[in-house]
C-alpha cells in the first residue's frame, strides 16, 4: 500500500475509534451497531468474549452505562484492508451496577467493509 493511503487508512481508522467512544459515551447503541461488524465480540477484563447483541442489549438495559473516556494514548496501525487501535484509556464506567475508573488497556481490530471502517474484535485489559 502506498505511503498516502497509510495514512489516510489510518485517519480514517482514527475517525472511527472517536465514533465509537462517542457513541459509548452517548449510550446510543444503534450507531454502535452500525459500527461493530455483526460478527463483532468484545472481550472484556474477565476474559469473557461477548457477542455485539448481547452487549448492545447490556447497555440498553443500563448494566454498561459510560460516562466519560480520558485516552493517554493512542496507536493506529494500517495494512491494506485492516487496521488495529491500541492505547489506554481511563473509562468512567458504572457496569452491572458498579462505577469505576477502569484503567484499560484497549485494542480493536478493524476490516474496511463496504468502504467502511468496522470493528471485527475488541478487546480489554487493565494496566
């Protein structure tokens, strides 16, 4: 892939990621739909991989609710149709009732579908 569509794949990718937080933060789950791929599992601190459905429905139902993100930093690595984000980040979070600073270790892994940037895995842990 060419120098400049590095580049580009990965402010695209970057784009994206600010969605998807703004999206956590906004509790608004149909964009949040829109942006994980259907396929998408999301594995949290525990190690339990969740299915999108069930963790969009976690946050319909308020046992997710994200009230604010600090990102101390941040990684976007492009090559050709896929991208992975990494960094860590201080999540403002109530999740099944308790609310935290989660310091979380954060990496998503990203496939341009549809000339879309999707999130096809996410993963957690603490730092």
């Amino acid at each position: 892939m060419h120098a400049t569509s590095d580049q580009r794949a990965r402010e695209q990718v970057t784009a994206a990621f600010r969605t998807y937080l703004r999206a956590m933060l906004d509790g608004d789950t149909d964009t949040l739909d829109d942006l994980l791929a259907d396929n998408c599992t999301l594995t949290h601190i525990t190690g339990y991989e969740q299915p999108k459905k069930e963790w969009l429905s976690q946050m319909r139902a308020g046992q997710f609710v994200y009230h604010g993100v600090d990102q101390k930093n941040l990684t976007v690595e492009a090559d050709g149709d896929t991208a992975r984000v990494s960094g860590r980040i201080v999540t403002d979070a109530t999740v099944y009732g308790t609310r935290s600073d989660w310091r979380l270790r954060m990496t998503l892994d990203y496939a341009l579908q549809n000339r879309t940037w999707t999130v096809i895995h996410s993963a957690a842990t603490t730092w």
